[in-house]
C-alpha cells in the first residue's frame, strides 16, 4: 500500500547561494588576523574559526561542482565556488603571513 498524500522530496535544490554560508566563519577568521594577529591567543582562534570555515567550504564546494554537473544554476554556483575559493586563499594566506 503506497501512501501518496506526501508530496516526493526533490534530492536537487534550485539554489546554491545558501551554500556560501562558508564565508561567515572564514570572515571573522580574517578579522581577528588582521586586527589582533599579532596576539596569540588571536591567531590560534583565527586558526580553529578558520579551520572550520575551510573544511564548510570544501563542502560546499563539493556541492556546487554537483550542482554545476547537474545543470543546476550554474552562475549561482560559480559565483559561490569563487567567493570561496578567494576567502580560503586568503584565511591561508593571513595564517602563514602572520
């Protein structure tokens, strides 16, 4: 017996601009090591807030180039993929600078 009275889950999303939610913690990351970075205890929590902004990231991108292969908004995700890729060149950037 099949129950149709709930809608099917689409597996695909429409929209890929949720997924630069990465920037956030990658944001706050590049803050401190601007601002404070020559402060220990600055560096180490731009490290750990940054570490974690970077593997979101990595996530994220994963789900973009799927989208991408899907056909699914392809300038939305391009769009997300390089503001990513650019936050986390520059939280890795700042980390070994400072």
């Amino acid at each position: 017996m099949s129950d149709s009275s709930y809608p099917a889950r689409s597996e695909t999303k429409a929209s890929v601009r949720g997924d630069a939610w990465p920037v956030v913690p990658l944001a706050v990351a590049l803050l401190l090591l601007h601002t404070l970075g020559d402060q220990t205890w600055a560096y180490v929590t731009a490290a750990v807030v940054g570490g974690i902004g970077l593997l979101a990231s990595v996530i994220a991108l994963v789900e973009c180039v799927g989208a991408i292969r899907k056909g699914l908004a392809r300038a939305g995700a391009a769009w997300v993929i390089v503001v990513l890729l650019v936050a986390s060149c520059a939280v890795v950037y700042r980390l070994i600078v400072t």
